[in-house]
C-alpha cells in the first residue's frame, strides 16, 4: 500500500472528513453558486451583470467610495495604531498587561452596542457637540453623523485593535540588543528608530493595514447605523439589491468582483506576514 493510501485510510483523516465536509457546504458552496448567479441567467451563459456593471456609473460610484473610505480609515488606524504600539512595547510588563486589556475589553462588547454609543458621541446634541459649545470653541453644532466622517470615526474605533495587536506582537520579537549595539555606535535615538527599528517593523505594519483595509470594503453595520443611508458602501448595496430589488445576478456580479479585490489584497497580506517571520 503506498504511502498516499495509508494517509487516506488512517484514523486522523476520516476524523477530519466531517469538518472537511462542513467547510465544502458552508463556505466553499455558496461562493460557487455566487459565482454561478453572476455569469448564468435563465437564459443560460450571460456577462450582462457584468457589463451592467461597468456601465451604470451608481456601481462604480459606490465601490469607489466604499475604497475611499478604507483607505481613509487604514490611513488613520496607521497614523494612531504604530505610535500606539510603539508606546505598548516600552511599557513595563505590567502596564503592558493593562494596556493591553484596554485594547482587548472592546471585543467582548457588540459592534452594535458600540456604534449606537457613537450616536450618543457625535450626534448634534451630543456629548462632543455640547462640550465645544461649552468651551466655547464653536457656536452651533458640527455635523459629525450620517456622513463619510462619521463612518470612519465608527470604522476606525472597531478596526483600530486588528492592527495594533499584530503590530505590538511584532514589535516585541525586535531585538533589544540590537538597538544597544547601535546605540553603543554613536546612533542617535532617531537614526536608531528610522534606520533599524522602522525598517524592522515594515511587514508587520503593511500586513495590518491590508488586513484593515481588507476588513473595511465589507463593512456592513458601522457604516449602516452612523452613515443614515447616506454614505454608500458596497455592503449596504448588496443588501439593497438583495433585499429589496432584488437583483441576484448583479449582486453576485459585484460580490465576484469584491472577492477578487480582497483575494489580491489577501495575497499581499500572505507576502508580508511570510517577511515578516523570516526576519
């Protein structure tokens, strides 16, 4: 019996039959039929989804927006998120343990729960609005809900952790000595952080901010609750055209289409993080 069959036939492969088989149905399937939905019709073989697609300028509209807005809030994950981490790994032991539990706590709260506290927050009476009015700064209230600000304040305040976390957890395997040894050069603190820790942390940084990014194009609730319907997003379209139109072709057309950009996106994350353990 060759070594192929004498995997087959072991113990451990049939205990894992049944998750196999699992996953086939309830992840592997539905993207096949989706893709099925966007290029047959009851017709039979048809691109036209595709090229309703192409030519309706509302879609393209949409998902150049929804990019907008992840780029936008992996842009600021990055510009709050590295300082932040950076501050986490020079805390002692201790503090690095709270801190990290700050971080963390937020998970076990609903995203629902959080996004509606933003309301509270950002609304035109609400407690950010009243205080600027109370200090004087501003006469009438700022309009910071049911627009694309809003969206990325929710956006960034529930994605922010998944980069913060990866990047300290890389951030700590740098060597210590290594930075001495510069030190001990004549490196000042800047050159030291700039020409060896920087360059050091890179993969992890870009592997969190595609994972971000990755995150923020399917964004459906955030966007929903704090954008009112008015900030459109690829999530909030499929819903549209799913729910109510309902066009499943063409749902499945944009769906086809999102999949291959998180693919792509995904491939690059795969990249990074293989850097980022060979270093």
């Amino acid at each position: 019996m060759s070594a192929m069959q004498n995997r087959l036939f072991s113990p451990p492969f049939w205990m894992v039959v049944p998750l196999l088989l699992v996953m086939a149905v309830g992840f592997n399937l539905p993207l096949f039929l989706m893709l099925g939905k966007s290029v047959f019709s009851d017709e039979g073989p048809t691109l036209s989804s595709y090229a309703t697609l192409i030519e309706a300028s509302v879609y393209m509209k949409v998902l150049g927006n929804t990019l907008k807005i992840a780029v936008l809030t992996t842009f600021f994950c990055v510009l709050l998120g590295y300082p932040l981490a950076y501050w986490l790994r020079k805390l002692s032991p201790r503090w690095q343990l709270i801190a990290l539990a700050a971080i963390v706590i937020p998970f076990w709260i609903s995203i629902l729960v959080r996004t509606y506290a933003w309301i509270v927050i950002l609304g035109n009476a609400g407690i950010l609005n009243r205080a600027l009015i109370g200090m004087g700064w501003i006469d009438t209230s700022i309009s910071l809900l049911y627009n694309e600000l809003g969206v990325v304040i929710g956006t960034i305040n529930v994605l922010l952790p998944f980069l913060v976390l990866p990047l300290f957890a890389s951030m700590t395997k740098i060597d210590d000595q290594l930075l001495s040894a510069a030190e001990t050069l004549g490196a000042s603190a800047s050159a030291i952080f700039w020409r060896i820790f920087f360059p050091l942390s890179i993969p992890a940084l870009a592997a969190g901010s595609i994972l971000v990014f990755i995150l923020s194009l399917g964004f459906y609730i955030t966007p929903a609750i704090l954008g009112g319907g008015r900030v459109p997003m690829i999530a909030n379209m499929l819903d549209l055209l799913i729910n109510q139109m309902p066009d499943w072709e063409l749902a499945s057309s944009i769906s086809v289409v999102l999949l291959l950009l998180t693919l792509i996106l995904f491939a690059f994350y795969l990249k990074f993080t293989k850097e980022q353990r060979h270093t």
